[in-house]
C-alpha cells in the first residue's frame, strides 16, 4: 500500500502512524487498529471535495463526493490489498460460503412454510401480499432483519438435530 502512497497526503494525514497503530500487537491491540481504521476513514472523508453535478433537477441531489488522484490511489491499493490479504483467505471465503447457505436454506425454508415459521407479524404481512414477489419480499426483509448470530441459530433450529427446543428462544 505505501508504494502507491503520495509522500505528502500521507504526511499531511499522518498515514505512516495509522499504520503503525494498524498493525501493533500487545495489550490494547483492538482498540489501536479501531482507531487506526477510524483515523483511515477519517482521512479519506477530509480529502474528498464535493462537485455539483448541473444534470439534477434537484441541487440537493447533485452533489457528488469526488477523491483527488492521491488519496483515490491510496484507497485503491488499500482495497486490492484487503481482498488479497484478508477477503480471499480460505477461511473467509468458507464463512462466506456457509453465511450464503444459511441465507438461502432459510429463504427456501420460510418462504414455502411461511404460515408455520415467520413471526404472527411477517405472517400477517405475507398473508396480506398481492402476489408472490410481495411475500417473498417480505421473507426477504425478515431475513434481512436478522443477526448473523441469531440467523444461526435459527438455522441451527431448522436443520440439525440435537440444537434448540420447544423451550429455547431465538
């Protein structure tokens, strides 16, 4: 990332100290790299200018946040960095896999024993549907609605044997 990095936007936003804070270990360690990240973002946002874009009937709408070339660059090597180091590591790539089967596998599920498993709430809302789409939007927006944690269990509770009871709450 900071071969792509211009010497005095990175000066300026003191980006050589965020890395350090970055990737420091030791007591503290989370609360470093959460103020690392904030300070990252924080920088990007001050150097980014708005433009008005004259096309919009509305000037509210026109306005665009645009990134001068060193900092667009920076964010640019930043991403490809990330992918490469922590997005495409197997690891991420099989919770991705199985955060996508959760989803799908409760979106069949609820959406074909909608009046048995959704909440009295979505199941009056899918009862209410003028059309499919409508009620498999509304299974989306339950599923949509759901923790990662509690989007589990509920899986969990579905699906295999052994995990949750009559008794247990989601």
């Amino acid at each position: 990332v900071t071969k792509h990095l211009d010497p005095k936007w990175a000066e300026d936003n003191n980006i050589l100290q965020i890395e350090k804070k970055l990737f420091k270990h030791g007591e503290n360690s989370g609360h470093n790299r959460k103020q690392a990240v904030g300070a990252l973002v924080h920088a990007l946002i001050t150097s980014a200018e708005l433009k008005l874009n004259e096309k919009f009937e509305d000037p509210l709408l026109g306005w665009n946040a645009i990134l001068q070339e060193e900092p667009l660059q920076f964010l640019k090597s930043l991403k490809e960095t990330v992918s490469r180091h922590v997005i495409q590591l197997n690891t991420v790539q099989a919770a991705t896999y199985r955060g996508r089967k959760v989803v799908l596998s409760l979106f069949e599920t609820l959406s074909s024993e909608a009046e048995m498993l959704l909440p009295s709430s979505f199941q009056i809302l899918w009862k209410e549907a003028k059309s499919v789409r409508d009620q498999n939007r509304i299974v989306c927006d339950y599923i949509a609605g759901m923790t990662d944690q509690y989007a589990n269990r509920f899986y969990e509770r579905l699906f295999l044997p052994g995990h949750g009871s009559v008794f247990d709450r989601l």
